[in-house]
C-alpha cells in the first residue's frame, strides 16, 4: 500500500497517496539504439585504464570508499555542510502533517532545479461536517489551471482588470459568482442491494468468510463516477498474510451484475463452505 501525506491548510486535512510521476508521459521521449554493422544492439562497456581490457554491461557497482581505498557502506555516511558539521537530520514528511501557510514568489519557483515530479492522488470529493446533517459529501470547486504558458507578444492596450482579461470568458465552466462562498455539498441518492450471500469455513479453529454483493448505485444520472450497478467479492481468511481481499466490478446493468455474481460462486465457492 502506498504511503500518504497529511497536508494541513485553512483548519483542514487532507490525506493523500503519492505516485511518481513519468515525465515521458506528459512530455514525451526520445530512445537513441546504437547497432552494429549489422544492426545488431550495441551495449555500454567500460575501458581500463591501461586501454587493454574491456568490461562488459553490469561487470561494475558504484560505491564509497575512503581515501585509502576502503569500501564504505551507505548506512556509515554522514552529511555535512560545507565546512564539515554535521547537518541537521529532519523527520520524514510521512510521519509528520505538512503546513500550507507559506507560499513563494514566481521566481524563487522557477529557480528551481525539477529533478523528479510526484502525483497527489487526493480524493475527488470530502466530507464537511454540520450540526444539523452531520457529515456530508462535498463537490470539489472547478476552475482552471495554466498548464502550457506560450508567451506570443505585449498588448499595451490592455489592463489588468477584469474587463480587459475577460475573465468573464471561464462563466461557463467556473461559478465565479460564488467564489467567496464555501465549498457546495451534493446530495446522493441511497444505495440498493440487489443479492447478497456469504459462505464460512472453519480452518485451523479460525473462521474464514467468503461473500457476495451486487447493489444499485442510483448515482450514475447524478455523477457520472459512478457505475449504475456493482458487484463486490469479500474473502477474507485469517490464516493468509493480507487477511482481507476484495474485488470490485462495476455494471453497466443488472444482468452483467448478475453475470460477475454467478461467475465468482462458481469459481470461489467450493465444497467445504457452507
């Protein structure tokens, strides 16, 4: 299971899983293969010094070692700053809730160097609580993101007003009427289970539980997130190393739902549970 980060902001958490994310994917790659004279691949090597040997992909390891040629292993490093004190060891962002109360200008954003980029996986939607309703689904708020900045010449004729940025323009994709007000709930219709069934088995003196679900989401015409039917499969047994396993399907109608329901008790149910 991934980690997560705790972000704190306004009063607020939010936690979420990161992903590294694949620069290739956003800006592309390009792949250089060396071949041979008869197209065959050709692999890095490395040359002694001495010109006379080559070593092939793989013959070396990259390592430490000390100024008398000692093999140093990673966990005996320390850091130090330029004038050899050792630094300030800081604990890990996953193990503490990161502030957001500062942010930076322009500049000091574009000076940096971007050597790896990160994916937040936060969820689509949260919860806020009130005393009358208890707690409650939010929608996050849709406004617009620059993402590929083309800068195409100066237009001295206009100002920095909303009338000359024709902000005006977003109205149909961004309440920008109700940009003060606080984040708007939605309301989703319940649930219905359509089957159910569970089976057990008793293993070693521990009970392991099998169970099948398919549900109506009446969500789908309201959030098109949502599937308009699902079939879930639960197994869990105490005696394996990750106790508890689901599988979850969604349907586009109750006879596929159906079909995922009967499939799995056919495939998992066997003699013995009951």
């Amino acid at each position: 299971m991934a980690r997560k980060l705790i972000f704190a902001h306004a009063g607020e958490q939010y936690e979420t899983p990161i992903a590294k994310l694949d620069r290739a994917r956003v800006y592309g790659r390009v792949v250089k293969k060396a071949v041979d004279r008869d197209g065959q691949p050709c692999y890095f090597g490395a040359l002694s010094a001495d010109g006379a040997h080559i070593f092939g992909q793989g013959a070396f390891e990259l390592g430490h070692v000390d100024t008398v040629g000692q093999w140093v292993e990673r966990a005996e490093l320390n850091a130090v700053d330029a004038d050899g004190k050792p630094l300030e060891k800081l604990e890990s962002s996953f193990k503490r809730t990161i502030e957001l109360e500062e942010t930076v200008s322009i500049d000091t954003y574009l000076d940096h160097t971007t050597r790896l980029v990160y994916q937040l996986d936060a969820p689509e939607a949260l919860l806020q609580y009130d005393e009358d309703s208890g707690w409650e689904p939010c929608l996050p708020e849709r406004f617009v993101d620059l993402l590929f900045s083309v800068f195409v010449r100066l237009r001295d004729d206009k100002g920095v007003n909303p009338e000359d940025l024709r902000l005006t323009q977003l109205r149909d994709l961004v309440d920008l009427d109700n940009l003060e007000s606080s984040r708007r709930t939605i309301h989703y219709r319940t649930s219905e289970i359509l089957r159910r069934r569970v089976w057990t088995k008793v293993t070693k003196g521990k009970t392991s539980v099998r169970k099948l679900i398919t549900w109506r989401t009446n969500k789908h015409e309201d959030d098109h997130d949502f599937p308009p039917f699902v079939f879930c499969y639960t197994d869990y047994s105490p005696n394996r190393a990750q106790p508890l396993k689901r599988t979850v399907r969604g349907a586009l109608n109750e006879a596929q739902a159906d079909l995922f329901f009967e499939s799995f008790q056919a495939k998992e149910i066997k003699k013995g549970w009951q």
